[in-house]
C-alpha cells in the first residue's frame, strides 16, 4: 500500500481567504452594507415609543383606571378574603348499617326500641 496522496481543496473558506487578502492587499474596506451605516448613524428610540404606548393606554383604559397610572408601584390581584362570617354547616347523621333511622330522633322505624325493648 502507498501512501494516500494529499488532496488538495480551491473551493474551502480558508482558501477564498486568502485569496481575499492577496488581492486586496493593505486596503481598508468601508461599509459597503447601506444597512450597517443607518444601524450605526440611528439611534433607538424606546423611550419615544413607550411613552406613546402608555399614553395610548391613558386613552384606552381612561384616568381612573388603576393601569393608567404608571408612578404607582406595582400591585398584585387581590383575592376576597375567606368567609369567615357562615355558619358551619351542619353534619348529616349517618344512618346504622342496616338503613334504619334513629326513632329517638323521631325518624322512621319499625317500633322496636332495640333488644332490651319492654
């Protein structure tokens, strides 16, 4: 077997590279993107446009809305509160295994007051 032979590649990045710099030598380029010059030569304007936005929010939810006011801090949503207040209310009385009711309560039964009836 014989060595592979080196292969060699015109088309790499590395070669386009330095193609580049041979041709261009010491020369600078500038900017040629029309987008990269307005990027740099503008500034953002946030703050323009989030004032605008709160005063369309002024507009919308009107002065007394609690959102309109942008000083205030920051509240949550407020929950009612527990009732406390009710009546707890009140258990069922189970029955006894066979489904009778209690006659001491008046409730149905079948007359017979248990096993020690007189």
């Amino acid at each position: 077997m014989t060595d592979k032979p080196h292969i060699t590649r015109e088309n790499t990045m590395a070669v386009t590279a330095k193609i580049g710099k041979e041709l261009l030598g010491k020369e600078k380029l500038g900017d040629t993107r029309q987008s990269t010059a307005l990027k740099r030569s503008k500034k953002l304007k946030k703050m323009s446009t989030m004032a605008k936005t709160i005063e369309e929010a002024k507009a919308v939810l009107g002065s007394d809305a609690k959102f309109a006011d942008v000083d205030s801090e920051r509240t949550l949503r407020k929950r009612p509160a527990a009732r406390s207040n009710q009546p707890d209310r009140k258990r069922r009385k189970a029955s006894t295994p066979t489904g009778e009711k209690n006659s001491k309560n008046g409730d149905e039964s079948d007359g017979d007051n248990g096993p020690n009836s007189v």
